[in-house]
C-alpha cells in the first residue's frame, strides 16, 4: 500500500478540516459479509497440503510488529496457518483500514468508528469473533497512515495533524483497555504527511515525512527524523525526494526509500535514492551510513501508485536490504548491505534482478523476505503492473467494473542470494496475486488472495484464498473467500495469525478461514 496519492489529496485540504471533533462513542459493524453478486462456483480448488516447516525466522531488533508484520517488512510469521483441510470460512462487517497481529493473540485495527460522523480508531478485537473489546482516537486528530508500530504493550502511530501518539494497550484476566501513555508534537518539524514511525534499538522513534511548497499539491522534499525516549528532535530535510513506503529498521540503523519529487518527477529515467541512515544523539542529527540511486524511470507503472520504488525496504536477516526500482520495461530487485555488513564489507551493492516480463513488470507491494538461518535470503515480489488501481470504498455501484483485475499482468518470482552476495531467480511463476503474500514458517506455503480472471472478463467477481509452496511456486490450493465487491482487497494484504487462521480486510469487512 501506498501513500502518495493520500498525500496529495491531504495537501489540498485546509488542516482543520481533519480534526474528529467528538471522540467516537461506539464501533459499527455486526454479523457476517454477505455476497454482493449471484455466482456459483467452485468452492475448493487442488488438494489439502503437507506442512513443510521452515526455520524460524530472523528476529530483527527491535522485535515489533508492523503494517508489514515487523520492523523489516519481511512479511513472515512463525505461526501455523491453513493447509486446506476442511477448510473454514468466516467474516465480519466492519470499516477496516489495517490490521495489527500481536503474538499474544492482540487483534489491534484502525478502523472506522462512529461518533457524530464516521472517524477513525484504533479497537482492540477478540481474535476469534472480532467482537470489539475497547477502543480509542486522539481528540481533533485524524488517524490515517497504516505504517505504525506495536512493541511489547505499546502501540506507536501517526495522524494527519503531524502528531505522533504511543498507546498503551493493557490486558487484565478478561479487561481489556487502550489509551494514550503520550504524544510527540512535530508541526514544527514537518510540514507534510508522517508517513511511517518505528522504533529502532535504542526507543529512538523513527518517522519519515514529506515536505510542501506553498501553494504546491505534491510534495518538494522529505524529511528523515527521530525522536529519542526522552523527547529531543533530530531530524534531515531532503530536496526533490518524497517518501511513498514504510521505512525498515534493525538495531541502530534505520532503512528509508524516496522517490522523485518536485520538478523532477516528469523527468525520463528519474533517480530515487535507498538510504541507511543512524541517530547521531550527540548533535541529534541524522548520519547517512551510505546513500544509493536507483532507476525511478519515467512514470508512474500502469494501475501503479508510486512515483518511484513500490516496495517497503524489506530486511534479509542481518546482512542485506531490498527494494524494487521502477525501471521503465522492466523492474528489478534490488539487493544491498545492511550498515554493519557494509561496514565489514566496504561495499553496500550487491546485485540487482529483472522481474517478470519485460512491458508488463511493476510492484507496488511489500515483499517476502526470510533468511533459512545457513545459507540462504530469499525474496518473493508479486508483480502489479495493469491493476485497476486502490479504489474508493464509498462508491455507489459495489459490484462495478473496477473489481475486475483482468488486466493484472501475472507474475510471482523468488530470489535468492547467497552468503557471498550471489544471486538467481529460483522459480518463476503465473499467479495472478491482487496483494503481497505472506509466508509461514510452520507449513512453508506463501498466503494471498486472487480473483478468478475468466469470471472477472464477464463482470463477475470470485475471490480466493491461495496457498503457494514457498520451495517451488506451485499453486496447492485455492479456497473461496466470497462473491462480488464486497470481497475485493483493494490492495490489502493477508495476514498469518496466532490462532492458525489467515486474514484479509475486504470491502465489506473483514474476512478469514482456518482449518475445521
């Protein structure tokens, strides 16, 4: 997901415009997420599976939970999931915007809530039924970025006023609470959108942000800062780049991606630039540990949503960092060194790899990133290029053209790298994906979600739940999530979850399955 577009809109709109006047009084959304259209097909497709588990993944410090399920937007979770046997489905009618899984079995969501007019919230839900338990929003505040952070109790997110608020979310027998331990002011840092904060190693909280001219409707510049645990600011401003992903963190070392901006935005084969950046505490300043162009090209891909790199900088165990370019014909993974590596090293590129095919090859997703504990990183990219782009939930006609994902070009590609910085494409394959996958490590299958493509090309819309053998790319199962709009993911991803079900928010809801 990405947060160009929304950062335009928000630019042209007066600030107070956004303030939740009213703190909601109740959450909406009750029973199940009923089919929009009339259709008919196939509920099961393939064959149950056998669990092939992985090593555990690498844990990165700090050890949080994110929009991208950790502080390197890896996409991979220790936890059981569905193998397709007798499989279950469930759902639940609810403004969902993005979902939060702690290990304790959390449900955290920012979601739409009710006061005198919609607003937004962050609701603690039971796991099983997704009955809300409590709930919160800031006063005149207006919660809109996906890209928070959950470490330990605490809950860390940005609004539109340029506020960043950490909550506490407290668990006692059957109690349930969330509520605000404390908040950072930063209008005086930043005069756009915060797009992404996370914590790194030391609590210092990282955010990223973008910059507007007056009287300009795209962002000019960005801003890379921190806020240490006992409030200090440092901060660096960058000119003609803007931020269109979540940032990445392990240790002291924060991984920030920025695009073109500003008049270089319409540019033929336009630079953006990867950076490792650390908190100089002393001067409270940022220090760049190494800075990297990449091919941004010419425009914006087909059904794309960034001006440049589509990716989040996804974290290979300790040694390496990759991101898509967004290079004209054909996009390419890209693969450096983290700062300690580099530092060993002396060198922070690695390799870079075509994806897909070339004229129909874009990512606008996070990707999969897990390290085997021996001797091998690997990468999965869905490919975007032709979607029909993040749509309006409030449109009239639900079940409109603009569900039809026919014109997405397929594509999902593994990459390894090895030890040594050697790297290959290990397979290639044709599924249609309409999200980022997700990994588990407990059954070794990649979990995402697809649209029948011959059903779509007659206007109508059957979504699945597809499971991936991470070893081979072969497709093992698909299993029907539901009929028509309200079952579309609009850019969503599917998250694994503690109890062993795997979830993705839809237009309608929410929607999950999970073995009988």
């Amino acid at each position: 997901m990405q947060l160009l577009h929304l950062a335009i809109t928000l630019a042209s709109i007066p600030w107070y415009a956004f303030g939740q006047m009213e703190i909601p009084k109740d959450l909406p959304g009750d029973g199940p997420v009923l089919n929009s259209q009339e259709v008919y097909p196939n509920n099961f497709i393939g064959k149950s599976a056998l669990a092939h588990p992985l090593s555990p993944k690498f844990r990165l410090t700090p050890d949080m939970i994110s929009f991208h399920q950790d502080g390197g937007n890896t996409r991979t979770q220790d936890w059981p999931a569905p193998l397709g046997l007798r499989p279950q489905n469930y759902s639940r009618a609810m403004g969902v915007q993005s979902l939060y899984l702690g290990g304790d079995g959390t449900v955290l969501t920012r979601m739409t809530c009710n006061g005198t007019t919609p607003s937004f919230c962050m609701a603690v839900l039971d796991p099983q039924s997704l009955d809300h338990l409590a709930f919160w929003a800031p006063q005149n505040q207006t919660l809109v970025s996906p890209y928070g952070a959950f470490l330990e109790n605490r809950f860390v997110i940005s609004t539109a006023e340029r506020f960043i608020y950490e909550v506490e979310i407290k668990l006692e027998g059957k109690q349930v609470s969330i509520h605000e331990a404390k908040f950072v002011d930063l209008t005086s840092v930043t005069s756009g959108l915060i797009v992404s904060v996370m914590y790194d190693g030391d609590r210092n909280l990282w955010f990223i942000s973008n910059s507007f001219s007056a009287g300009s409707e795209q962002p000019v510049g960005a801003t890379i800062g921190f806020v240490t645990p006992n409030g200090e600011i440092g901060k660096m401003d960058v000119h003609g780049e803007m931020v269109e992903n979540s940032l990445a963190i392990n240790g002291k070392t924060a991984y920030v991606l920025t695009g073109p901006a500003g008049p270089s935005t319409n540019t033929m084969s336009a630079m953006g630039y990867m950076y490792a950046a650390e908190a100089d505490l002393d001067n409270l300043s940022v220090t760049v540990v190494w800075k990297e162009a990449y091919d941004a090209g010419s425009s914006v891909k087909p059904g794309g949503l960034a001006r440049g790199s589509g990716s989040s900088p996804v974290l290979l165990g300790d040694q390496f960092v990759g991101f898509t370019d967004n290079a004209d014909s054909q996009v390419n993974l890209n693969i450096f060194r983290q700062a300690d590596a580099f530092r060993q090293n002396g060198t922070s590129f690695v390799c870079k790899v075509p994806l897909f095919e070339p004229g129909a090859s874009s990512n606008e997703n996070a990707m999969v990133g897990y390290f085997d504990g021996d001797a091998t990183y690997s990468v999965v990219i869905n490919n975007n290029y032709g979607n029909p782009g993040m749509q309006d939930p409030g449109t009239d006609d639900i079940n409109g053209v603009w569900n039809s994902f026919a014109s997405l070009a397929p594509g999902l590609d593994r990459v390894d790298i090895s030890k040594t910085g050697e790297c290959r494409v290990r397979w290639k394959s044709s599924f249609l994906s309409t999200s980022g996958t997700q990994l588990s490590t407990k059954t070794g299958l990649l979990y995402g979600y697809t649209q029948d493509k011959k059903l779509a090309e007659q206007g109508e819309y059957v979504w699945y739940y597809t499971a991936v053998d991470f070893d081979t790319g072969d497709v093992v199962w698909e299993q029907l999530a539901g009929v028509g709009g309200v079952y579309n993911n609009n850019f969503q991803h599917v998250l694994v979850s503690p109890s062993g079900a795997i979830y993705v928010p839809v237009m309608g809801g929410v929607a999950w399955m999970k073995d009988e």
